[in-house]
C-alpha cells in the first residue's frame, strides 16, 4: 500500500499521521510529494486519483481510497481500531474531526485568497471564512470532555487544523483566548504521531 502525501497539506498529515499513530508504518509506505498549486499537473498523483489530490492511499489490488476521512477510517479498520473509539464517544470523535476538516476548508478559500493581488482579494468572502474557524474553535473551547489525553480521530484532526492554520498565518493565534483549546495543544503538539510529519 501507498499513501500520497504533500507535507503542506493538513488533510494529507492527518492521514500520514494516522499511519503512524495506529502502528502502520510497516504496511503502508508513503510516498511524499513536492507542494504544487492545484492549476499544475500531477501525473504521478492523477494517476491514482483523478481529481489529483492528497491524501490518496492506493491499495495492493489496484484500488484507491481517497479523501482524508474515508482514509483514516478505512486505516483504523485495518489496524484492528485505535482512532475511532466504540459507543457514544465514537460520535463525539467523528464530529469534532468533521469541525477541524471544516476548519481546514475555511481556511484552503483563506489561502486561496492570500495568494490573489490585493486588490483582487474578496474581504467579504475571508471575513466570512475567519469567522466560520473562529466560531468552530470558540465551541470546541467550550466543550467539556472533547479536548481529552490522547488521540483519537478528531483530536488528531484538531491538531492538524490548528498547526496549518498557524503555519500559513492564515487567522490570528487560533489558541489565544481559548485556554482549553491551548492546554490541550501544548499536552498533544509532540504526540510521536505528530511530529514528523509536521509542516
């Protein structure tokens, strides 16, 4: 098996990382690709996913699974669980991973955005969008039990949402104000599934 990765890429880490945290490594290789914009060619990446986006994870039979959700579920499964926890807390995972992914989103039109000439910027569209990770992370904040010891897979999200948000300095300390949200990401930021595959 082989994951497609570009190390910039927050959907892409949490899939890498969640190779790593379930034991994988000897399963599954990765295969890291150079950064590109989405308007350049990716052969070596189409190839396997035709929309020409990481994550891509290309299974032994010919197969592809694509997009970072289905991919940590689909990794989880193989490693016998790990991320996606039993019950009632199984719900309170895949949200919370559903809210980080929401932020990364938000935060892919920011980046969008920053790349244009400033006057082609759209400041209503950013402000709409620094508002949408701003609320997300105020509720996360808010929230008792989800910012817990340990990974599962929104907490792993979560990390991986927060680091590219500060990496491309997309909105302002996404962790100052929420005292919950920074304790939590000071405990979790050297889990060893983190941090080699940071940006």
């Amino acid at each position: 098996m082989r994951l497609f990765v570009a190390r910039p890429s927050p959907y892409a880490r949490k899939a890498w990382s969640a190779v790593l945290a379930l034991g994988l490594e000897q399963r599954v290789g990765i295969v890291e690709l150079p950064a590109r914009m989405p308007t350049v060619p990716k052969p070596e990446l189409e190839a396997v996913n035709p929309l020409g986006k990481v994550p891509a994870l290309a299974l032994d039979d010919g197969s592809t699974i694509v997009d970072s959700p289905v991919i940590v579920a689909w990794l989880d499964q193989l490693a016998g669980g790990g991320l996606i926890p039993a019950g009632t807390a199984r719900w309170r995972a895949l949200t919370l991973e559903a809210l980080a992914d929401g932020c990364m989103d938000a935060g892919v039109v920011l980046r969008v955005e920053s790349l244009k000439p400033d006057q082609r910027r759209d400041r209503a569209e950013i402000a709409a969008h620094a508002a949408k990770i701003a609320r997300t992370l105020d509720h996360v904040e808010a929230q008792d039990g989800w910012l817990g010891p340990g990974l599962d897979v929104g907490r792993l999200a979560l990390a991986c949402a927060i680091e590219w948000l500060v990496f491309r300095r997309l909105v302002p300390d996404p962790l100052r104000g929420r005292p919950r949200l920074g304790a939590w990401h000071a405990a979790a930021r050297d889990h060893p599934a983190l941090v080699p595959t940071r940006p």
